[in-house]
C-alpha cells in the first residue's frame, strides 16, 4: 500500500501506527460516496511531468458535465467543454507522460477527494484509469463560495521565467492556499493541498521558499514521494485577478527546523523548495471566489 518514501517518512515522524490506521480509507476504485462529489465539481486539481521530469500542477474548470465518472474505475473529462486556459503547460504534458494525480476540492464545504491514475486519451475525451482513490480531512481549507459567472475567454499572453520578480513574491507571501504536485521515483503521480494563514509560505533572500509541514493524514504521500523524487511543482491561484502561478522546481525537507514563531504548528517540519521556472497565467475566469473564513487548524 505504501512505497519506501512513505514508509521513511512515517517512521522518521513517529506516525506509522496512524499512518496504518488511516490508511485504510484508501483504494484502487472511487467509492460509491464520491461519485456526485466528483461530478459536481466545477474545477479541479491535477497533476503531469515532462519528459524532462518536471512536475506541474493545474488547475482545470469546465461547463456543467465536463466530468463524468463513468465507473468505480474510471473518471472522463470532456475537453470541449474545458474552460482553462489552452496555455497551460498540463496539455502537452499529456501528450509525453500519461501518470496523473487529481484533487477534488470543495472550498465551501471543506470536502476533499483524491485520485492517482494513467490518462488516456480518446479523441475529445481524456480518461484517468485509477490506481488510488481516499478521502482527505478538512483541515487547512480556507472556505470560499466558488460561484459561476459565466464562460470565460483568454487574452493576456502568458509570462514565464527563472527568477521570480517582486509581484509575485508578494502573490506567494498574501496566499493562504497553495496546490502540490510529487512523484515517487517509479513515477506515479500525486496532487495535494496545502493551505495556512497568509504569510505561512515565506520567501528566502536566495529565492527559495520555506514551507511549513503541518500535522495531518500521518499518510505522508507527499513527504514519501519528496523522499524518493526530489522534483515538485506548485500551484498559487490569484482568486481576485483570476491568475495561476505555476512553479516547478526542487525540494529539500528539514525535520526538525523549529523556529521561535512555531510556525509549523508544533511538529518542526518544513521544506524547502527551490523554483526552476515560473509561468503566469490568466485563468480561472468566470468564477467568483467568495472568501469565507480561515480554517480553524490553521496555526
């Protein structure tokens, strides 16, 4: 069930005995449960590599029915009915690796829902195969009312470079919520949450980000990957200017990096990623990002 990353990780953490209890939400098929979750979303989370081995993570919405699950096994996207930018580098990631990783998240709600697969492409249609597929806890979800306002269109072009200038600094520093993709080192593919009070993600004079690991599933599926695949890409959305912020890079992990501010909240974990390359995009338009309030795990 779990690889040797995530083996180490819980160990290292003193987590096994959760990890094996917790664990056992896990599966190879959606449970029945998730089903009208999964189709009433109008956005979603997911996760692609490069064949130069970076990894990305994106964020896709779509008109009403653009994902079907259409067995226990089997998730559909129809893609004339995406509304994300044609941009984003997730469309010519698919076309050179096929593993995948997917969140379903429900802002208003809190609610959460992760599948691992393969794609496969079928004319106008993209099919995630799934390999894993487990509920996540609430925890550090800031509750948003995500509200259609109709279809959008595309016309900045997008940006990109290796040295993040100042703007964006300060769309990291302000975020309280930022999206993660990781790989184990076979290659199988995970997109994740993370979220915090503003200011939880700082930057280094070097340009680094340091990143706090709160406490959570004890699965460290994350972690377990970084472990055995150094490579992560991340994922800021702008819910007022309707941009994402794309981030692929390297990750070191520091176990035991308490600081006098106990912004870990209270574990001592963080990690450190180190940006490679960055894409600005317009996108996530026709929505209205409605904030609500924090989370109230947040530290």
């Amino acid at each position: 069930m779990y690889h040797e990353g995530e083996l180490e990780a819980q160990q290292r953490a003193g987590e096994r005995h959760m990890a094996e209890r917790n664990g056992k939400a896990m599966a190879n098929q959606i449970i029945p449960g998730a089903i009208n979750f999964i189709e009433r979303q109008a956005f979603f989370i997911i996760s692609t590599r490069n064949n130069k081995g970076e990894l990305f993570v994106s964020a896709l919405s779509g008109e009403e029915g653009f994902l079907k699950v259409t067995s226990f096994v089997t998730i559909e996207i129809n893609t004339n009915l995406v509304n994300s930018n044609p941009a984003d580098p997730f469309w010519s990631n698919i076309v050179e690796q096929a593993k995948t990783g997917l969140l379903f998240i429900e802002p208003a709600t809190r609610r959460r829902f992760r599948v691992n697969g393969t794609i496969e492409q079928e004319n106008d249609l993209l099919r995630i195969v799934v390999d894993q597929a487990y509920p996540n806890c609430p925890k550090f979800i800031q509750q948003r009312q995500v509200l259609k306002t109709g279809k959008p269109g595309y016309e900045r072009p997008e940006e990109r470079g290796t040295v993040l200038p100042p703007d964006l600094h300060e769309m990291i520093r302000t975020a309280d919520t930022f999206f993660v993709a990781s790989a184990s080192n076979k290659g199988d593919m995970d997109a994740s949450h993370r979220g915090g009070a503003p200011g939880f993600v700082s930057i280094q004079q070097d340009g680094s980000l340091l990143i706090p690991d709160y406490k959570g599933n004890s699965l460290f599926n994350t972690f377990g990957n970084f472990i055995t695949n150094p490579k992560a890409g991340l994922l800021f959305i702008d819910f007022e200017k309707h941009r994402t912020l794309q981030l692929t890079g390297s990750v070191e992990i520091l176990w035991d990096h308490e600081d006098a501010q106990s912004i870990s909240g209270g574990t001592g974990r963080y990690w450190m990623f180190f940006p490679a390359e960055w894409i600005l995009l317009e996108n996530l338009k026709g929505f209205d990002w409605n904030f609500m309030e924090y989370s109230p795990f947040n530290p």
